[in-house]
C-alpha cells in the first residue's frame, strides 16, 4: 500500500473513496461512492449516465479454507440501463475495486489507491422497490477454478454439444469410470 495513502487512512477523520472500474465489452463504467474523483486521468463519478450509479459494495474480505475472495455491488439503474447489464455478453465482465483517500480542501487523491479487489462479473439479481437495483455477485478466477464441473461429462450429448457432427461417443460403454480433471490420477495399488 502507498504511504501517502497509508497516513492518510491513519487520520482521525479520512475521507476514504471506493473507486469500482466495470470493463464491459461496449464500455467502461467508473463509479465511486463520494462525489466524484480523477484518478490517471479517468474520472470516476457518482452517477454514470447511461448505467446509473453505485448504491453499494459489500465488505470484502479474504477467503477461507476452500472458499475465494467474492465480493457484491449493488447499482441503481433504470430499465434501459437493467437491459444492457443483463445481457449474457456481460458476465465475466472485468471488475476492480480500489480503496482511495481523497484531501478534503482539493478534491485530489492522496497517493495511490490500493487494489482491494480483482474478479468478474457472475449472477445479476434485480430488485424492484422504490427504484429498481441490480446486485451483481463478482467472483475472482481462482473462485472459478474451485467452482465443481459437473455438468461436463463424457456422454454423447455434451460431446455433441461442442462438436455437433462427431459421433465419436454414440456407443461408448464404461463412462461411469472417473475422469480427473486439473490433477493427476491417482496411482492405483493394485493396477488391472
């Protein structure tokens, strides 16, 4: 973490600024949670015109044992904004969040912001109340790779899936035989 930010946090009143950054395949979406802030030379506003704006970003925090870093933000958009961060394109979107400080009298950040978060976009869930809302859960690669692969398999279906001509699993016998995937087999005592 930068020392200008460091004293800063250690202040007896920081102005702590989260700065969301949300690359989706048509735009990039910079959001922050106070006023707004220039941060190499991309500003980062309260309210984004066309996506709306931040309403919030779950605590994140470390993973556990099995578990990776997730982490949940929650934007207030309108119908048309709702349509266009739903579409499937949009999932495995980039997402980084960064923890700031912000000089009171200048409106510039003090020192560098300090990556809290790197991951994608997963599940939306919309919310309707007095203003519609849309949380998004984010995830990090190394979540994906603790996700469970299930649903591949090695049948003739999921083979015609991804390779709709090839027959080459129509009269496959014994597929009940576990497949490891991303580990070695493990080595038998008894070979057959």
């Amino acid at each position: 973490m930068d020392a200008a930010l460091i004293a800063a946090l250690e202040a007896a009143s920081p102005t702590e600024v989260l700065l969301v950054t949300i690359t989706l395949p048509s735009a990039t979406i910079r959001l922050t949670d106070g006023g707004f802030v220039v941060w190499s030379s991309q500003t980062y506003d309260v309210e984004d015109a066309t996506y709306g704006s931040l309403a919030s970003v779950e605590a994140i925090e470390d993973g556990a044992d099995s578990q990776a870093t997730v982490c949940a933000l929650t934007l207030l958009c309108d119908e048309a904004a709702m349509a266009l961060l739903i579409e499937p394109e949009v999932q495995g979107s980039l997402v980084t969040v960064h923890l700031g400080a912000v000089n009171r009298s200048t409106g510039a950040l003090i020192g560098e912001p300090d990556l809290l978060f790197r991951g994608e976009l997963d599940q939306p869930r919309i919310a309707a109340g007095p203003s519609l809302s849309l949380a998004y859960d984010c995830i990090t690669e190394e979540a994906r790779m603790l996700e469970p692969n299930e649903e591949q398999r090695l049948t003739s279906s999921f083979h015609r899936q991804v390779w709709p001509l090839e027959e080459g699993y129509d009269f496959v016998i014994d597929i009940e035989e576990r497949v490891y995937w991303r580990a070695d087999d493990p080595n038998p005592a008894i070979s057959r």
